[in-house]
C-alpha cells in the first residue's frame, strides 16, 4: 500500500475522471472510509477540473499545461488525515462577483474538506486540502500508515 498518491498529467478534459479513479483507487488500498473518500474525490476533482478549465490562457499555448497531484496520508491528534495539493503553472484568476449559475468551486472543496488553502504565484497556483480526520477500520492501524508515509 503506498502512502503517497502522485500524479503528473497534461491538463486535459479527460484528465479529472483519470485522476478520480487513480485517487479512488489510493483510497481504497489505504482502506480509507467511503464517505470521507466520497468528499476528497469530489474535491479533488474540483481542483483539477480548475486546472484544466481555468488555469491556462491563450499566452500559455506555447508551454506544457500541466496539472500536478499530490496526497499523502498524514498524522493529527485526531487521527489520519489524507493531505492533497494541486499545482499547475498557470496563471490564477479571481472568481468573478457574481458567477452565474457556475463558480461554486471553491466553497464546494471548502465544504469537502476540513481546510482549503490557495498559494498563488507568478508561476503557478497550488491548492492544498486536507481532510478531516477519520478512524480506518482494522486491520490497518494508524501507526502502520504513519510509519509507510516517513
């Protein structure tokens, strides 16, 4: 069972349902509880259907556009959490005031995560998310994963 989910894929449209599956796939070898899985997919997801949607301009054509995924299984008093980021290198663009029948992205993976964070630089955007904390089901102990992940 491996601690670390990475992922380096252009940004594509096809890209947020391959990245689902890979991250569903993660969670389950970690033995991750349904429902929390359910929350980080979606907001997984999210973040990468940003990416590819929202990240990359005309002035970018000439680069790779590229979405990078990272989780990892992390410990807190509470118990294991799953901690993701999402990075690309394009350039961030502020939710417009008034988004219409869209741009409920962000307090969507507010709301499936226990803390969203967005860095933005000139060179990219990272998103990171963590988890609320969740018990995993025996046989896989918490120390197990802890120990995996170092």
């Amino acid at each position: 069972m491996a601690a670390q989910f990475t992922r380096v894929m252009r940004a594509q449209p096809e890209t947020p349902s391959t990245l689902r599956r890979a991250f569903r796939e993660w969670l389950r070898a970690l033995r991750w509880p349904a429902e929390e899985a359910d929350d980080l997919i979606l907001a997984l997801n999210e973040a990468a259907a940003n990416v590819v949607e929202h990240a990359y301009t005309q002035l970018h054509r000439k680069r790779y556009r590229l979405v990078r995924v990272s989780a990892e299984c992390v410990p807190s008093p509470l118990g294991p959490r799953i901690r993701i980021e999402v990075a690309d290198a394009g350039q961030w663009r502020p939710p417009p005031a008034d988004p219409g029948y869209r741009g409920r992205g962000l307090r969507l993976m507010r709301a499936c995560t226990d803390s969203l964070a967005i860095d933005t630089t000139a060179s990219g955007t990272r998103v990171t998310m963590t988890s609320r904390p969740a018990p995993l089901p025996h046989p896989v102990s918490a120390h197990q994963l802890y120990a995996q992940s170092t």
